[in-house]
C-alpha cells in the first residue's frame, strides 16, 4: 500500500455520507487507503460504499477532543508507505493525493482554499454557494477563496511521523484547543532544522479545500446545515466569538 488517507471523525454523519461518495466518483487508485476513524459517534458511523480499501474504525471513545489519540489510531492501523492526515471539513483534492503517492521525501505541505461538497457528493467553488454555506462575503471581496496552511494538514512518510512521536495524547479530552498541532509542528522543525528530515518544495504543495465553518462564518461555532460536530470551540484557550 502507497498511501493511507486518514481522517478522524465525530458526529458528522451527513458530511461523511459526502465524503464517500466524492471518493467514490474520483476511483481512487489500488495502493490508497481510505481509513475513516469514528471517535466515539452516536450512532457509531456505518456506511454501506463501492469504495475498496475502505474501513471505518471505531474507537469508542466518549471524550472530547480526541483527535491527536485518534490520528494516532489511525497511523497505527494504517497499511501505507504514506499518511494523509487531514480532517472531516477538509475536500482532499485528486491532485493532492497523486502528489502524496509520489512524495519522495518525508512530508508534504499543502495550501488551502474554500470549497463544498453538495448532497451528491460534487465539489463546487462557486461563490454564492460558499456565501451560502456562511462564508463572510468581506472576506470573499478581500481574500477571495484562499486562507493560510494549517499544521493540521500533512503528508507524511509513515516511518517519519512515528520517528518524531506521532502526537502527544496528554491534553486529550481537556479544553479546546489542545495545542497537540502545535506540539508535532515543533517537533517536526526541530528535526527538519537538524537535517533530519525533508520537505518538498513549497511551489510542488498541492490544493485542498475546507468547507466554511467556525470562525469563517463569524462564530467560531458556526456549523452549516449541521454538517459537523456539536462541540464547542468556545473557551478560557480560545477566545474567538
């Protein structure tokens, strides 16, 4: 297996209905894995899907913010040379995952732009349509589609990410956020600093999209049509709206 594309879930049972069949139409190639972690949803995710190399694995964990325990599942369980590590909101483009397959070097990085995937599982930019799903249309007249990277969205050689400590598990469960991106992303200079590891080139980083939501929208809770969880990222550690 060449690459694992694992993402974590809790809650989002409409928006992985999307998902799958977005991959479904993109006939992901034979070596790419789909590895879907439910992080203790009620109900627990279960989708029937044409998708081969599929799995949804269910940790049953009842915690909030479980995310760095649940990437680190998922590394585990996972079959390829390769991780994409991203998260529900997130559309992994068939560019980016052809960039992934061919990584020769330890991670890859990737830009971010808005985008949507409707009922039917189709990716659309158009810009009412974001508008739609509560994107500011100030910031569309400023900054078009576009928003800054996020350590939160990777590739990486599976041997590199255990190499560095895969994610730190101690804050899980406690307050939003839990810094544990922050903590692999300083763990990862660290290394990269001291020529241990190596980067692709910023200009060969591939595209992928985030549905608007959370602070986006104006309201760092923002959720639109209920698509994702019901967690709040309000608190003493995030003082957004």
């Amino acid at each position: 297996m060449r690459l694992s594309i694992i993402i974590s879930i809790l809650n989002s049972h409409e928006i992985v209905r999307r998902q799958i069949l977005y991959f479904e139409k993109m006939n992901l190639p034979d070596d790419v894995e789909l590895i879907f972690v439910d992080d203790g949803s009620d109900p627990p995710l279960s989708f029937d899907t044409k998708l081969k190399n599929f799995t949804i694995y269910q940790t049953h964990d009842t915690r909030a913010w479980t995310v760095e325990a649940a990437r680190n599942i998922g590394a585990r369980i996972a079959n390829g040379k390769y991780l994409f590590m991203t998260d529900i909101d997130y559309i992994i483009s068939p560019e980016a995952i052809e960039a992934a397959r061919n990584l020769k070097h330890d991670k890859m990085s990737v830009r971010r732009q808005f985008g949507v995937l409707d009922e039917h599982g189709n990716f659309t930019q158009d810009i009412e349509v974001l508008k739609a799903y509560g994107l500011a249309a100030e910031r569309i007249e400023t900054r078009g589609v576009n928003l800054a990277p996020h350590p939160n969205n990777f590739a990486m050689r599976r041997e590199t990410f255990f190499r560095i400590g895969a994610y730190v598990e101690d804050r899980v469960g406690m307050e939003y956020p839990l810094g544990g991106d922050g903590e692999f992303k300083r763990r990862w200079t660290e290394a990269y600093n001291k020529g241990r590891v190596t980067l692709q080139d910023d200009d060969l980083r591939p595209t992928i999209y985030m549905f608007p939501n959370g602070q986006f929208c104006g309201d760092v809770d923002f959720n639109p049509f209920d698509l994702f969880h019901d967690l709040s990222r309000k608190s003493s550690r995030n003082p957004y709206q």
